[in-house]
C-alpha cells in the first residue's frame, strides 16, 4: 500500500503540476485574445488599403513602362529614317567624289576634295550601319516594353482580386469565436484533470500513511 501511495501521489502531483502550467498558458492565451477581432478586422482594412495603394502603383508602372515602348518605337522609326538619309547622302557623296576625280591637262585639281568626299562617304556607311543596329535593338525593347507592361496589368488584375477577397472576407468574428471556444473547452478539461490528478494525489497520500 505504500509503494501504491508514493506512486499514485506522485502520478496525481505531476498532473496537478502540469494543470498549473497549462492553466497558466490558457489564461495568457485568454488574455491574447481579447479584442482580437477587432483588431483582426483593423488589420484586414491596413491590408486592403495597401493592395489597393500597390494596385495604383502597378497600373501607373504599367502606363510608364507602356510610353516608354512607345517612344522606343518612335526611336525606332526615326533611326530608320536616319539610316534611309545616311544611305542617299553616302551615294551622293559617292557620286561628287567620282565626279570630282577628273584630269584637266594632266593633271586633278581636285584630287583632294574627292578624296575627303570618298573618306566622308565611307564614314557614313559605318554610321548608317550602327543606325540600322540601333534602330533594330530599339524596336526589340518596344517589343519587350509591351510585353512587360501586358505582365504589369496581369499582376495588377489577381492583385485587385486578391483585394476583393481580402476585403469580402467577413468570418473573422466566428474564427474569434471558435478560438475562445477551444480556450473554454480546454479549461474545462484541465479542470476535470486536474480535480482527477489531486484526487489521485490525496488517495496517494492517503495510502502511504495507512502503510
């Protein structure tokens, strides 16, 4: 009887033990949750007002990254022109150079100017060739500047409905609920533990004074 004793008294002191820690865990807990879903629901609006803010940003991105295309685009056309001008310049400069290459008695007085005009016109080949390259690489960056603005406006429609959702969700009161439920619950089960657990506790005792 007094092996029984010592150890039911020693069963029933650990779960009193142990009832004490978790009652104390509970009532911070209880204390936590006051005005939770008020300030859940405060916490819902601060989220909702700044998806709504990120919305804005993003459809203002959207229109910046879709003009500068825009103006790529027209960088495009205008290098495009230019290459066009370049190319009827080098040929005329081609042509005034040839022209100037004559020989009057012997000799080309104007030997020296067709050649600075040979030079001039080999010079606007290489420019007409780097604008040609430029107008090339400034069309793909429209392309690619659409396409990324098309992307923005895609992430800017799930960013407005995950902003419906955020702002239609209207159950923070029955999970506020439920959460003070579970807390009542478990207290009343640590209290029938506990009343059980200091029960085995005194029959313990009980027993180890009777051996």
């Amino acid at each position: 009887r007094r092996r029984l004793g010592t150890g039911m008294l020693v069963f029933g002191l650990a779960g009193v033990l142990m009832a004490g820690v978790i009652a104390v865990a509970l009532v911070f807990g209880a204390f936590a949750a006051r005005n939770l879903d008020d300030r859940l629901a405060a916490d819902q609006a601060r989220i909702a007002a700044s998806l709504t803010r990120l919305s804005a940003t993003m459809e203002s991105l959207a229109i910046t990254v879709q003009n500068g295309g825009t103006t790529l685009q027209t960088s495009s056309e205008a290098m495009a022109e230019a290459q066009a001008v370049l190319d009827t310049a080098s040929a005329s400069m081609g042509a005034l150079a040839g022209a100037l290459n004559i020989s009057i008695l012997g000799s080309q007085p104007f030997a020296g100017a067709s050649q600075n005009l040979e030079e001039l016109a080999r010079t606007l080949d290489s420019f007409k060739g780097r604008a040609a390259t430029l107008g090339v690489n400034l069309h793909q960056n429209s392309v690619d500047a659409g396409v990324m603005a098309g992307q923005v406006r895609d992430l800017k429609t799930q960013l407005n409905e995950l902003t419906v959702r955020v702002t239609g969700f209207d159950r923070i009161g029955e999970l506020v609920a439920l959460l003070i439920g579970g807390i009542v619950l478990a207290a009343l089960l640590l209290a029938w533990v506990a009343v059980g657990a200091a029960f085995c506790a005194w029959v313990g005792w009980k027993l180890r004074r009777l051996g």
